[in-house]
C-alpha cells in the first residue's frame, strides 16, 4: 500500500525508471501507477526512450587505432604506478621479518629476565641456611649430626637427594622449616677448607634440571630442580667452581 | 590464478572504457568530433595518472575526465550545441528493419540534441551508461539533486516531443505488439 504521506513526484517517477529506487519505495510508485494511468504511459514511455537509446549507441563500430594505443599506454602506466604503491609495503615487512629472523637469539635473550631474577626463592633460602651452617660449625656449643639418614629423610619428608662424594666429609645434617615445609640441610667440608652447604626442600619454583650458579656477595649459589624438589648448593666459591661441584653432586644417584 | 592476477595488473581496463568514452564524447560534441575529445581526454589522463585512486572507479573516473576536457577547453573553442548525429547514424545498423522505428528513433535523437546540455550530460550519464546518480554527480560535480532535476525535465521533454509525433507511428506500434 502507498503511504499517502508520501506524495510520488516526477523525481521519484524518473528514479523509477532509472532503478535507482529502494525495493520499498519501488512498491509505492508501482501501486501509485497502477491507480493513474497517465503516470503509467509517462514511465513506459521513459523506459521506452531509455532502451531505444541503450540499443542505438550499443555496438558503435571499432574505435580508431590512436585511442586504443593511447588507452593500453594509460594502463601500463596504472599497473605500474599500483605495483610502486604495493612495492614499499612488501619489501619493509620483508626485510623486517629477515631481520627478526637473523637476530632471534639476541631478541629472545633481551626479552627473557636476567638469571639473577630468575633465582628461586628456595636458593635463597639455601643462602640464609649457608650463613647460619657457618655460625653453627664456628660454635662449639652447638649440637652436630655428622651422619646422613637418607631413608629417615625421605619417610619424613619424601625428600630424596643425591649421594653426596665420598671425600665430601659431612659436618651436620639436619632438618630445617622453610616457606615451602620442612627442608633438608647438610654441611659437607669438600676438603678444600671451604665448607659447602646443601639444601634440598619441595618447592613449586621454577628450576633448572641442569644446576646454574649465581654469585651472591662474597658466596655463590647453585640451584636445580628435580621433580618437585628445588636443590641448591652453597659456598664461598667462584660461581663456576660451585657450578662444576653442583653438577657433579646433581648427577650422582639418589640413596 | 598468476594469470588473472597479472591481467588485474596489467589488463587492459582502460581499453574496455573507451567505447563509454566516446558514447559520451559523441553526447557532448557530436560523432564527428567525439574521437578528437576521447583522443584528448586519454592524454591528460596519462598526464594525471596519480590522481587516479587505487580502489576508485576507473569508468567514472575517465568519464569525468572526458568531461572536464570538454569544459575546460572543448566548449570554448567548439559550437555547443553541434548535435548528436550519432544517434541517427546508427538508428538504422542497430534498430529492427522498419522504417517506422528509424523514425520514431530520429525524433528521440533529435529532441535528445535539443536539450540542454546540462540535461543533456545528465541524462546520458545516468541513462545509456546506466552510472548512478552519485557517480554521475560526481562526473559533473554537482549535487545529487541536481541530477535529478536535470533527468526529469529532460524526461519532460522529450515525452512532449515524442508525443507530438504522428498518429501513424502509435498504428505501426499496436500492430507489432
């Protein structure tokens, strides 16, 4: 039905014929001409003239040969100027994506935290422990265990550890509280002179299954992890000599 | 698929728009001349490639140089209104045999010719290149509304032409139908 609202005008009528009218508006002209008829014989006669003419000019012979040359020159011209204005793009994501290939490395070591960050609380623990293990050994008033109950440990704690050198003399071994439970702590003199201190405790910190060794003050600290045990080893060593200790200590057999 | 991406690049668009542009060029100046235009009209677009959008209409806008040529040069140095012998030069190649209809076709091209050439622009952007009415503002650079005041009055006036014609044709026309 027509909107009586809105009054169809010649404009409307020619938008009609030249299809430029929505489907909604088509429907009203199209109810508004079925009820006058004059209109009606004006839009037929529009369209008539429109396809007489479209058939005329249709088909109107080959063009002269100048404007076809000049007509392939001009879209040479376009496909080039496209292809320049696509060039720069292509070749800056290029070359960006071959240098994040050739320096992954280094952009991986620049976004991954420092080693230092990345030293897990129980490490520092084994630090702390280290400093009292030396006080301990200093006092003579202190109590020392200088035996290893590995299978006591381990019933009472579920802390298994490695088997510690034969010529790693033990000084003390002991339980101790920790943030993650109950921790394990044995002093070794290594016969250097230079006492190291131990520490094995359950730890959801994240660790290496290799040791790694930072140097911490005048001491250094090397720390792993095996399953859900965070182990640590400290002494007043070079990192690199505490390091090659740690990794002998990490490789022998668990009692 | 290299194939069509190559005849994206490099196909010969231009090519298939130039029968658009002399259809056009022959509404503006007439058959005669309408090469010499379209001859033109190519050059300065080669000139001006650059100011041709990537992702514009190539159609409209070679049109719309073949316009501006005309107005910036053509018209001055050429007779406005030379006419659109096109029409009736082709009117018999492309109609139905008949004379009647060769007739009824150089009244349409005749009252064609009389219109203004606003209208006469207008009219032929919208109506033999079927262009919408914003492209064909576009063309012209003017507003929409201004299109569609131009087609209605030449509508209006070529409906008076043709029915001024002679009662016989409406005979010959009931016959066929």
């Amino acid at each position: 039905m027509a909107d009586p609202d809105r009054a169809i005008t010649e404009v409307d009528l020619c938008a009609f014929v030249d299809g430029q009218l929505d489907a909604a508006r088509c429907i009203e002209v199209e109810d508004y001409l079925s009820r006058n008829p004059e209109a009606a014989a004006a839009v037929m006669a529009d369209m008539r003239s429109r396809d007489a003419i479209r058939l005329a000019l249709r088909d109107a012979g080959q063009p002269r040969a100048d404007l076809l040359d000049l007509a392939r020159q001009l879209d040479r011209r376009l496909g080039i100027t496209r292809l320049r204005a696509l060039m720069p793009r292509v070749s800056f994501a290029a070359l960006a994506l071959i240098c994040a290939w050739l320096a992954s490395d280094e952009i991986l070591e620049a976004i991954a935290p420092p080693s230092q960050a990345a030293v897990p609380t129980f490490a520092d623990e084994a630090l702390e422990a280290h400093d009292t293990a030396r006080l301990r050994q200093s006092m003579e008033s202190e109590a020392k265990n200088p035996l290893i109950d590995s299978v006591g440990i381990r019933n009472a704690t579920s802390i298994t550890f490695p088997r510690a050198s034969p010529d790693w003399r033990v000084l003390d071994a002991r339980l101790v509280p920790s943030d993650h439970g109950t921790g394990v702590e044995i002093s070794f003199d290594p016969g250097s002179g230079s006492p190291l201190t131990f520490f094995a405790v359950h730890t959801p910190d994240k660790a290496p299954f290799n040791p790694e060794a930072v140097s911490v003050g005048a001491d250094a600290v090397a720390y792993w992890r095996r399953g859900s045990v965070g182990y640590a080893l400290t002494g007043s060593l070079p990192p690199a000599e505490l390091d090659r200790l740690a990794e002998d200590l990490a490789d022998n057999p668990t009692d | 698929m290299l194939h069509m991406v190559v005849g994206k690049w490099f196909g010969n668009r231009t090519v298939e728009h130039v029968p658009a542009m002399r259809r056009y060029a022959c509404t503006l100046v007439g058959d005669e001349q309408a090469d010499d235009l379209v001859h033109e009209a190519l050059t300065r677009a080669y000139a001006s490639h650059r100011s041709f959008r990537q992702d514009g209409n190539l159609g409209s806008w070679l049109l719309a140089i073949v316009h501006n040529c005309f107005v910036s040069g053509w018209r001055k140095r050429q007779v406005e209104g030379a006419g659109i012998e096109h029409l009736r030069h082709h009117a018999p190649a492309h109609m139905p045999p008949g004379q009647e209809h060769a007739v009824q076709l150089g009244e349409l091209a005749r009252a064609i010719e009389q219109l203004p050439l606003d209208q006469r622009s207008a009219f032929h952007l919208v109506v033999v290149e079927d262009l919408s009415y914003e492209m064909a503002a576009s063309i012209l650079h003017v507003p929409v509304g201004t299109i569609m005041s131009r087609l209605s009055r030449a509508r209006a006036a070529l409906r008076r032409a043709i029915e001024g014609r002679p009662p016989s044709l409406r005979v010959v026309e009931g016959k066929n139908g």
